[in-house]
C-alpha cells in the first residue's frame, strides 16, 4: 500500500490562480464589527479548562483521499490527556498516546515494535500541513488564536446544540509552527511558487460562549489538507494512566502522529 503523504512542493503543481479582489466604495462601506474577542475569548477558555475531542484530518493530494481520526480527552490546564490514532481505510497500525508531565508517551508508531516510547513534549514536530505535533490537543487552540479578518455566519446545530460560526484567516506563521526542518523547507519552496499560502479557520462557539467545533483548512488547487476538532463535556475531569515502562526517543515520525 502506498504511504498517504501531502508533499508540499507536487502540490505546488497542481494550484489554481489566485482570484482577483473587486473594487469597492469604502468611503461608503460601515466598519465591519470585530468578532476577535468573542473567538479568542472561547480559545482562551477552553485552554484553562477540559473537553473531550474528536478530530478529523483530510487529506486529499497526488490523486489520493485519506482522513485520519483522533480521539481522547484532554485537560489543556493540567496539560495532560489520552488519546488514539486511527487510519479507517487500514494499513496503518492503530497508535496510542498519553501527554503527562511534560512528556508524550506513544504506542505503535513506526519503530516502537508495539512498545511505549517516550519524548518531551516539546520536542514533538510537525511533518505534514496544518498537523498537530504527536496530534496535540493544545496546537489547534495555538492555531485559532491567531486567527483574523474574523466573520458571523450565522447559526448552526453542533452535536444538536445551537451555535454560532465565525470564520477567519489563520496566522501565516501557522504553516510552519513547531514544523520539522523538512516541513519548513518544502513551505519556503511552496511560497516561491505561490506566494502567501492561504490558511482558514472556522470556529463555532454555542450560547455559553464554549468552543464547540473548530475547523482549519488550506486549499491548493485540487489538494488540500482540513482538520476538524469536535470540543464536548467541558469541564468534566481526566484521568491519565502514565506507562510504567516506555523507551526514550528522540523523535517520533509517520503519518499518525503528525
């Protein structure tokens, strides 16, 4: 079976045009309400709180379609949670992780023959776009907090509870955050190619001002790469079970782990 894989640089191949802007009378235009507090406001909160989560990431380049799941529950405030990795199509093993202490304990990435290793959590990279590094919970809040540019769409239903979606531009230093020296050198090729990489973020905060749902997304052309992250039982405690025995690593690489 082919790797699933999103290199930067052949998909830099396959980018449409950038659509031209059009022209508008300002002078007549109102200020456009600043929707920025109410976004990193439920950002924020979430960070000093839990949530369990259920992320999706979609990625879709060279002709091939994959989406990797996660899942766990995390407690942003005591940086601490579980989670596990999962490829539906198969293929690729099934990989667990713990983050407790400043640590990130992992279980059937490549390498690790079945066994726990372990790696200080800031250590931990990011291989692909808009990934997570060892699929950290805290990276996609470090994300949407540099989102602008910020929208009203309107209200949606969430997991049958009524909330309302902004939308917004990510940070452009979002594309290489805690990237690995190889990610960072296929961005700067991409931006010699393109220019600016065009990033986005929506957001959906219900009625008691809780991020709900986030979704990132980056679109070249025909491929493109989407996370979406699922927030539920805010508040609620975690437990983590540390491993008793994990080897230490210097660094965790493959497509389940970012």
């Amino acid at each position: 079976m082919r790797r699933p894989h999103l290199a930067l640089t052949s998909i830099a191949l396959l980018l449409c045009a950038a659509c031209s802007g059009t022209k508008t009378d300002r002078a007549a235009e109102s200020p456009a309400p600043d929707y920025g507090p109410t976004v990193r406001t439920a950002v924020t909160a979430l960070g000093k709180s839990t949530a369990a989560f259920d992320e999706k990431v979609e990625i879709a380049g060279d002709g091939q379609n994959f989406a990797i799941g996660v899942k766990g529950r995390f407690d942003f405030a005591g940086a601490k949670g579980m989670l596990a990795v999962d490829f539906p199509e198969g293929g690729i093993s099934h990989v667990d992780e713990v983050f407790a202490s400043n640590k990130v304990y992992v279980r059937g990435a490549a390498g690790l023959d079945g066994e726990w290793g372990v790696i200080g959590r800031d250590k931990a990279e990011a291989h692909y776009l808009l990934r997570s590094p060892l699929n950290d919970p805290e990276h996609v809040l470090q994300q949407l907090s540099t989102m602008h540019k910020i929208s009203k769409e309107g209200t949606e239903q969430v997991n049958g509870a009524t909330a309302v979606r902004y939308h917004g531009l990510l940070g452009a230093d979002i594309l290489t955050l805690r990237g690995s020296a190889k990610l960072r050198e296929q961005a700067s090729q991409l931006r010699g190619v393109v220019g600016e990489i065009p990033m986005y973020a929506d957001t959906w905060v219900d009625s008691q001002g809780r991020l709900v749902r986030a979704r990132l997304r980056c679109d070249l052309g025909p491929g493109h790469v989407a996370v979406t992250v699922d927030f539920a039982d805010h508040g609620k405690a975690v437990k983590v079970s540390v491993p008793g025995d994990a080897t230490p690593v210097s660094s965790v690489s493959g497509v389940l782990t970012g």
